[in-house]
C-alpha cells in the first residue's frame, strides 16, 4: 500500500516545507472535503487556523499520533496479505495520514485522477480507544474506491443541493453496507464504527426508524426547492446531540437500509457503478415520495 504521512511535514520545523505543504493540493483538496462535509462554512484560511490549534495541543503527543498510524498501516496490511475480496477485488490509490482540524476523521479524497483514503490522526486519536479498526478501514476503504470508480459519486461533482443530501445519504450507506457485508464486526461496530455501544445502536435504528416519515417529507421538500436546509443535512450527517450520540448521523442508516434493498438484486461491483439517476427510484419508494 502506498501511504503518505504528511503529518511528519506539519508537525515539523521547517517551515519552508510547512507552507509548501499548505499550498499543496493534497492541502486544498482536504479543505474541499471539510467546507463540503461542515455545510460550506468554512474556508482554507479559517481550516488552517483550526488546524494550527490542534497541532499546538498536541504537542508531546507525537508517540500517540505515531501508534495510531501503525494500528491502520497493520490493519490494511493484514487485509491486504489475507486477500480480503475488498482489498482484492477493488482499487485505490493510497492512505493519507495528515492533521486536520479534528471535524473529519476520515474519508476519501482524489488528487488528479487518483483516489485516496484520508485520515486525521488528531481526530482518530480522540476516538481511537473506541473505534474497532476493522470496521473503521473497511468502511473509509469503500470511499476511495467508489470515487475511483465512479467520479459522479465525488463531492467536487455535485451540481445542487438535492446531490449534497442524497448523494452523500448513498455515499455513506455503501460504505456502511460494505462493511457488514465484508466483516463479521458486530452491529455496534458496522453501523457507528465502536463508537457507540449496543444499546446505542439499538435506541438509534429506532429513532431513525421513528424519524423516518418526518425525513422523508423534508427530503421531498428539498428535492423540489433545492435548498440546503442544515438543520435536517445535520440530522442525517452529524452529530447533533452531544448527550444524545444516538439521535445524529441518521442518513448512515437509511442509506445502508437502502443499499441492503438494493443488493438483493443488484451486484456489488454494478452498485458501485450506479448514477444517482439508477438510485433515485429506490430512494423515493424507501422515503414513500
């Protein structure tokens, strides 16, 4: 596997190579995935001022950051040794270690024509202890290849708001789907990665579940004005109740719910492939739009 630790970069001393990094592409087009992952509010000026905040709390933590680099390099390896079907059967470009401002902790990103999986260290440090591995590579895996294969599925493509939502609800449910589909983790592991616990779970399938009606509704609103409402792209995307985990990210759940239907009769690879036009139809019966 190809990984690429610019980290070592930021959290160095020469700052020459420091600025060079924070002109770079691999640079921009990580601010490109957080203005779009954090409702377009941000910038790359406003990024690196958060990311320069996160480097200076963590110095002394560098042997942290270094371990958590080593669980995901080993954890890729061993798929990669085993010829895990994922690993052998799709294609990405390679891994970026980098620090980030902690809002995205990881996901996939494509630099002239190549897809990569990015990660955050100082974002997966402050979960790492509950994160299964496992679950987190497959799942972040997914993004890079989907973007390899299917460009119109990458965030840089999307032509409105009706694609922000329901392009991501996809995105997302195919990588979560994936990862039931390609490990044996349990329930509380596929769907929130560890970091939530199985009751959690439980009590989040339900208020999605609950929720679901009142989500389509908004959701038919938004395909017919076109416009971003962040309250409900926060609902399905985020984490908006700090004491209530389980009441965030409900697009996880409904886009996986989704992709499980549609894997019934549709092969992993052909769904890999699809336009949001071939999901479309199955988005708006799931919603009853």
């Amino acid at each position: 596997m190809n990984y690429i630790e610019t980290y070592k970069i930021q959290l160095g001393q020469n700052k020459k190579n420091i600025e060079s990094y924070y002109e770079s592409d691999i640079y921009n087009e990580y601010c490109g995935l957080n203005c779009f992952l954090n409702n377009f509010e941000r910038d790359n000026t406003s990024i690196r001022k958060g990311i320069e905040d996160v480097i200076f709390n963590l110095q002394g933590e560098r042997s942290q950051l270094e371990s958590c680099v080593a669980l995901i390099k080993s954890t890729i390896d061993e798929f990669e040794k085993s010829k895990h079907p994922l690993f052998s059967t799709f294609e990405f470009d390679g891994v970026l270690f980098l620090i980030g401002d902690q809002t995205v902790d990881s996901q996939g990103i494509v630099i002239d024509g190549k897809s990569y999986m990015v990660v955050d260290l100082a974002a997966y440090l402050g979960a790492k202890d509950k994160y299964n591995p496992i679950s987190f590579v497959i799942h972040e895996v997914v993004h890079p290849i989907h973007y390899r294969l299917n460009p119109e599925m990458y965030f840089r493509n999307f032509k409105n708001y009706k694609e922000v939502i329901l392009k991501r609800m996809i995105i997302e449910g195919i990588a979560t789907y994936f990862t039931k589909h390609f490990t044996d983790e349990s329930d509380a592991d596929i769907f929130w990665l560890g970091y939530l616990d199985q009751t959690g779970v439980s009590k989040w399938i339900a208020y999605a579940n609950k929720m679901k009606e009142d989500m389509g509704q908004k959701i038919e609103n938004l395909i017919k004005k076109d416009e971003l409402e962040i309250v409900t792209n926060d609902l399905l995307f985020c984490i908006t109740d700090p004491d209530n985990l389980w009441k965030g990210r409900l697009g996880y759940y409904y886009g996986y719910d989704i992709i499980r239907e549609i894997h019934k009769t549709i092969s992993i690879d052909k769904i890999l492939k699809m336009s949001l036009e071939d999901f479309l139809p199955y988005l708006l019966d799931y919603f009853n739009i």
